[in-house]
C-alpha cells in the first residue's frame, strides 16, 4: 500500500495520537482541502463583511446580524481549525497500489454474509470519509476491524454490542490503478 508520509510521531519518539483515524484516501484528502479553501476563499470573508456593517448600524446587544454573524464566525474558525488540523496529520493512503488484492486493507470494497444471510457490500475508508448510507464505513469500526487481513471464504467473528456473530467473507475488490 502506497502512504505519502510516515506516521508524525509526539514528543519523546512515541507514535502520534490518532493512529488509525489518520488515513485517508486521495479522494477524501481532495474533498477535505476543498471544503476548507470554501470556507477561506468564500464563507469567512462574506460573513466577515456582514459583521462589519451590522457593527456599523449601532447597538450590537440588540443587533441580530452582528450576534448571528459572530456566532457563525466562531462556527466557521472551528471548522477550518479542525480541518486544517486534520489535513496536516492526515496519511493517504492510494488503495488502487494495494499490492494485496486477496485481503481486506483499507480502501477496499468488500462483499460478506452475516449468520442471518444478510449479504452486505461495505467500502473500508477513513473516519472523516465514513457514510453508512453510502456502504462506506470508517476503518476503526466494529466491522471493519473484523474484516481486516481476512480472505475470501474466511469466516471472522464481528463483535458489536448487540453481541457476537459471524460473519463470512464473499469478495474482496479494489480500485483499480490509475
């Protein structure tokens, strides 16, 4: 599997926090810079001009432009602070370079069986890019750490807190390379 950069390891050479909710693919990386360059680039500076000459229409206690516009200020800061964070400890991960196609690593796409014959067809993706609706789940989930490195016709006990079950492993696919 092909990562741009190594783990960012703390203070006194112990691994950084956040370990496995680090990766991401190429597509999640994208999608994360775009939101944040909107909210640089277009959200901030329109709220800021709101403010500004809500500010200059007087009493700011009773002025609910500049009171919305400030809250939605903060919201906004919050936001790029988290994502800017995020983007500068993230590790993408390309999963059409897996080399291991007949095991379950981050970024596939895999096919399985619960015990009540349940087929369900899930994508391993990171933590900011997860979307159950969508089939895509985080790496750090119940369901995913039960399929990692597992096999097709490999059979892997899922423990949720609903209880145990098992599960079977019917395909394993990847996307494939550019």
């Amino acid at each position: 599997m092909l990562t741009t950069r190594p783990q960012p390891a703390a203070k006194g050479g112990r691994p950084a926090q956040g370990g496995l909710s680090c990766y991401i693919t190429p597509g999640g990386i994208a999608a994360m810079r775009a939101e944040l360059n909107a909210l640089l680039r277009d959200e901030r500076p329109k709220i800021v001009e709101i403010v500004s000459w809500a500010a200059g229409n007087g009493d700011r206690s009773e002025n609910g432009d500049y009171q919305y516009g400030k809250r939605r200020l903060r919201e906004i800061d919050r936001r790029i602070r988290f994502l800017t964070r995020r983007i500068d400890n993230a590790i993408i991960v390309d999963p059409s370079a897996q080399p291991q196609r007949n095991r379950v690593f981050f970024g596939a796409t895999v096919t399985y069986v619960t015990e009540r014959d349940e087929e369900r067809t899930v994508t391993i993706l990171g933590v900011d890019e997860a979307d159950m609706a969508a089939g895509q789940i985080s790496l750090v989930s119940p369901v995913a750490r039960a399929l990692m490195r597992a096999g097709v016709g490999d059979e892997v006990r899922l423990v949720t807190p609903r209880g145990e079950e098992m599960i079977e492993v019917l395909a394993i696919s990847y996307p494939s390379t550019p």
